[in-house]
C-alpha cells in the first residue's frame, strides 16, 4: 500500500513499537502501514461507516466514534503517540478535542492545510473560495468546518498549553517544502507539528 506523502512524513515520526491512536484515521492506511512496518499496536478512531469498513479490510482495530464528544472513553495516558492527520478543520470542537488528547497520549502528530496559502489568498482577492490539492472541495461541499491559518493555528496550540517541538511545512506536493519553512503561513500548503502538553 502505497501512503500519501504527508503520510510517509508523519509513519516517520513515529517510533518503532508505539502504541498509537488514529483520530480520523479514514480507510486506516496509515496505521495498517505502522502495524505492518513499524511493529506499532494501536487504533483507530472513524466516524464515517465507509472508512470503518475499509480500516477493518486492512486488519486495523478500528472504533467507530464521534471526535467531539466522545474521547473520554480512552484513559489517560493510554498511547504514546496521538495522530489527528487533516482532521482538525473538520471538528465542531477542536479545542477540547486538542485537550483531550494531551490527556490520551504523551506525543502529539497534528497535520493541518492551510487556508492563508497565498494562491487561497489570492483566490479570495478574486472572490472566489479557495480550492486546491489540500482544500479539493466547493465551499457547499466541503466537510471543513473550520478554515485556519498557522498562525491561527500555533495560538490555538499555545491556548490549551501545548508545546511545538517539530513544525514542518508542506509544498502542495505533500512533500517538505523549502520556500515555506521560512514564510510558513504564506507558502505552506499543509503542515505537520510535532506536539506535546
């Protein structure tokens, strides 16, 4: 099975053997690729039928849970490593959402697109709704709540007394980007933050 780029980037930042936790995990490449290559244990959590469905396909414990109210059945400290990959945007609730999980695991992978992309800037300036590899849906279409910059992002990290250990930003690629790493917010497409309480 072959991952996203983003996803590749975010198996390796990921210890051999961690138990980890998949918010959103979607069809479940990621952890199928972590069980079958990194000797990791862990679940996922989908609220979608159709990716629990092809997570469970691919051997991976899965549970079908809401993300917004519904975290508080994983005890403390239960998992090493909690991923919450292009999920974010989507919750009603992030914020507590982000608490919890500083609760559940000790290290946190948060990947996020950007909406203050320059190219969704400018087709803004045109008065249009930004649309692009890492925002694909029309603005009725979407299942983007939410629609954040870094900036905006890193305060909320910084809110509920989370630590930015790693930030790398993506190109629209998926792949690290060169440009972005020195004006983030304006030439990133998506970033991936390494997290801790």
């Amino acid at each position: 099975m072959i991952l996203r780029p983003d996803l590749t980037l975010l198996a390796g930042m990921i210890p051999d053997g961690s138990r980890v936790l998949d918010l959103g995990c979607g069809s479940g490449a990621l952890l199928a690729h972590l069980i079958a290559n990194k000797t990791c244990r862990g679940a996922g959590v989908e609220i979608d039928p159709d990716a629990v469905l092809a997570a469970i396909s691919l051997g991976v414990p899965v549970v079908e849970l809401d993300l917004d109210t519904e975290l508080d059945h994983f005890a403390d400290h239960s998992y090493d490593v909690v991923v919450l990959s292009r999920t974010i945007q989507t919750l009603k609730r992030p914020r507590e959402v982000l608490q919890q999980m500083a609760r559940i695991g000790d290290q946190l992978i948060v990947s996020v697109p950007n909406f203050g992309l320059l190219r969704n800037r400018l087709r803004l300036m045109r008065g249009r709704m930004p649309m692009s590899r890492d925002l694909p849906h029309r603005w009725y279409d979407t299942p983007n709540l939410r629609f954040t910059t870094l900036v905006d992002l890193e305060e909320l990290f910084a809110s509920v007394e989370l630590r930015i250990e790693q930030r790398i930003v993506l190109a629209p690629t998926g792949l690290p980007s060169r440009t972005g790493q020195a004006w983030p917010n304006l030439f990133g497409a998506a970033a991936v933050y390494v997290l801790r309480a």
